[in-house]
C-alpha cells in the first residue's frame, strides 16, 4: 500500500474498539431505500417469509446459494463472531461494563433456526408449509425483539460517547 500525505492521526487500539463500540447504534438504526438493518432487518425477512416471497424460487434441495441463507449466515455470524471482539472492547475499556450483558443478548439468538429446519440447510418444502414457516417467522421476529434490546442497551450505556465522537 502506498499512502500518500502526512499521518492524520494515531488512535490506541482503546480508542478504536470504544469508536466501534459507539457506533453500534447508527449501524442497528441506518439503511437505505435498498437496503436496512438492525430490527427492521430481521421484521423484514421474517414479512417475506411469512408472505411467500421464497415460495416461488426455484431451487434445488442442498443450495446453499439462494437468498434465504444468505440472511442465516448474516444472522449466525453476527450471533456466534462478535464475542472476541466484545471481550476485547471490555478488556481495553473496563468501564464498557454493559459488554457482558450485550453479549449474553447475541448468545441468546444463536440456533434458534437450526432448531426449527429453519437454518443453512431450510428444505423448500419447509419454507412453504405453513406451520412450519410460522415457526421460523416467529423465531425470526424475536431475534428483531432482542436486536431492540440490544440498541436500547447501547444507547443507555453510549450517550455521551456517541456524542464525543460525533455519532
């Protein structure tokens, strides 16, 4: 890589896991017209599941390919991959006492679908049967619940940091 200028600025490791930490809220709340995230993200997909949208998708059995894993493997791996980093933020700022609580939230929404043939290996014939796809809209919808949980966490903690760093 080549950068060309002076050095801007120098910001210890605290810093940049703090900033990342603060800016959490923006990241849960923003979107665009094409795309959103956070809660509304998750209410979202479980409206398209529930009103059909994948019932006419041709796929074959064991694609892994198509659009609805492809919010599972969003969700699963902002579930299961964001507890280093959380330990980390903690350990370089010991006053992010609330980390421990944030990551119990994310634990909580870790294989729910799995658990209901909802996950990676959802067959088409579940995603279309009813009482079966009820089940995973309802799963769906409480990862949005806990998602809410989260920002409200966030912004309990975060007030004055947010403000610090411009967010």
């Amino acid at each position: 890589m080549i950068f060309v200028g002076e050095k801007k600025e120098q910001k210890d490791l605290a810093t940049l896991y703090r900033e990342a930490i603060s800016r959490l809220p923006a990241q849960l709340t923003g979107g665009t017209e094409d795309f959103i995230f956070g809660a509304a993200a998750f209410r979202a997909w479980a409206d398209d599941v529930e009103n059909g949208k994948f019932d006419n998708i041709l796929m074959r059995e064991g694609d892994g390919t198509w659009s609805y894993t492809n919010y599972v493997c969003v969700h699963e791996t902002n579930a299961h991959c964001c507890h280093d980093f959380l330990q980390k933020a903690q350990e370089l700022n010991p006053d992010f006492t609330f980390l421990g609580e944030l990551g119990e939230l994310y634990r909580s929404m870790t294989g729910g679908l799995e658990d209901l043939g909802g996950g990676f290996n959802i067959s088409y014939k579940t995603l279309t049967k009813a009482k079966k796809r009820a089940k995973i809209v309802a799963k769906i919808r409480e990862f949005a619940d806990v998602t809410d949980e989260v920002l409200a966490l966030l912004n309990k903690h975060l007030g004055k940091d947010m403000e610090m760093y411009g967010i």
